[in-house]
C-alpha cells in the first residue's frame, strides 16, 4: 500500500510540474511571440533519445542551443560524465531563470542569442565542443542565417564532434550536410510536435559563409526553441 501511494504521489507531482511549465510556456510565448515555437515541454521520449547520444559519445563539453525550462538539459546532466561541461545558452529571460535553479556545478547558463556561440565559447574558455545539441528551428530562418548558424556550430566542434538536432521538419539535411555527413535519424512521435531527431557527424573540410547582417525579424529565428 505504501509504494502505491509513493507511486500515485509521485505521478501527481509530475502532472503538477507539467501544468506548471506548460503555463510558463504560454506566458513566455504571449510576451516573446517570435522567440517561443512551442507551448509544452520537451516528451520524456526525445529526452531519453538525448540522453541516449550522450551515453554513445560520452563528450566532454557540450552546447545546448535553446534549451527553453532545462527538460532536455537535465536529460543530458543524467548522461553527462562527472568532470563534464554542459553550456546552456538560452535567450528567453523566463526559461532563464528557470535553468540556473538547476543545482548541478556540470552546467553552465548563458542569456544570449544562438548567434552568440563563438563569443560565449570564447569567454568561458571553452574550445573543440564534443556535441552541440539544438532545439531551435532552422526552417523558419532565411537560408543565409541558418547557414551561418551551422557554419559556427560546425567551427566550435572538435575534429570528430557531433551535431545534434530535434526538428519537425527536414530543412536541416539540405543546410548541414554540406559541412556535416549524412546524418542518422530518428523519429520522435511521442511530443508535441512530433519530431526527428538528427545526429551529424563532422566533416574535417570546412566550407565557410558569410555571415549576414541580420535584422531583428532574422534574429529572433535563431533563439526559438522547441524544448522546455
């Protein structure tokens, strides 16, 4: 009788927290319209499909590219040896807030714009990323941004890293691949939205893009995230 109520107990818990973020969620999305895709958290199967690539490649540095409320950043702590790094860089104030209540010396929280990776990279000291994993959209960003966004995430990577993504649609493949292989896919039925998560592997020849100057319709494609 006493593991069913510990059971039933821990299941409201869990409801309660997912009410909670979802409204977090929609009062981030009323104020930040253009820098929230998604009014509910990660599912807890794309963040064991995380946690299972870090358990694969066991990294040493990792990016996490808006991260929104941390659902896949603890995902990734689970899986992340004692001695690694994780660097969250999340633009949305609110989901700011809600990540650095995470009690982990592992984490690192930066405010910024994805935009934003080589200089906070370079303030923390940190070079040769092992995985950088993504959950802002590339398909609602102009071609010229996104692919000035792989370009650098392709540049922070070490000689064998990795790219990770969770997308719901396939405009990633044409962007990466010409700067990281074929990338292996899995589906993600179980969140809403569905998505595919892609795993990239590096090529060791970089081809460089131009930045462009963006304008702040642009800019604000590059800090969505789907995660909470």
């Amino acid at each position: 009788m006493k593991t069913q109520t510990n059971g039933s107990a821990d299941a409201l818990d869990y409801v309660v927290d997912w009410i909670r973020a979802v409204t977090t969620f929609l009062g981030a999305l009323i104020a930040q319209p253009r820098e929230v895709a998604s009014v509910v958290p990660s599912s807890q199967e794309l963040e064991n499909g995380l946690s299972n690539l870090v358990r694969e490649c066991a990294p040493s540095i990792v990016v996490e590219l808006g991260p929104g409320m941390g659902g896949t950043t603890k995902a990734l702590l689970r899986s992340l040896d004692a001695d690694a790094t994780l660097i969250s860089i999340e633009i949305v104030p609110e989901f700011v807030e809600q990540l650095r209540q995470i009690d982990d010396p592992r984490l690192i929280v930066c405010q910024g714009d994805a935009s934003d990776l080589s200089r906070i990279l370079s303030e923390s000291e940190s070079s040769n990323v092992d995985l950088v994993v993504s959950g802002i959209p590339f398909s609602t960003m102009r071609p010229s941004v996104a692919k000035a966004l792989v370009a650098d995430i392709h540049r922070s990577l070490a000689p064998e890293g990795q790219f990770v993504t969770y997308q719901v649609r396939d405009t990633i493949i044409e962007i990466a691949t010409e700067l990281f292989n074929t990338p292996r896919v899995s589906l993600v039925l179980w969140n809403v939205p569905p998505l595919r998560l892609y795993q990239f592997a590096k090529r060791c020849r970089e081809k460089t893009y131009a930045r462009p100057v963006s304008s702040t319709m642009d800019a604000f494609a590059m800090t969505t995230s789907f995660d909470g």
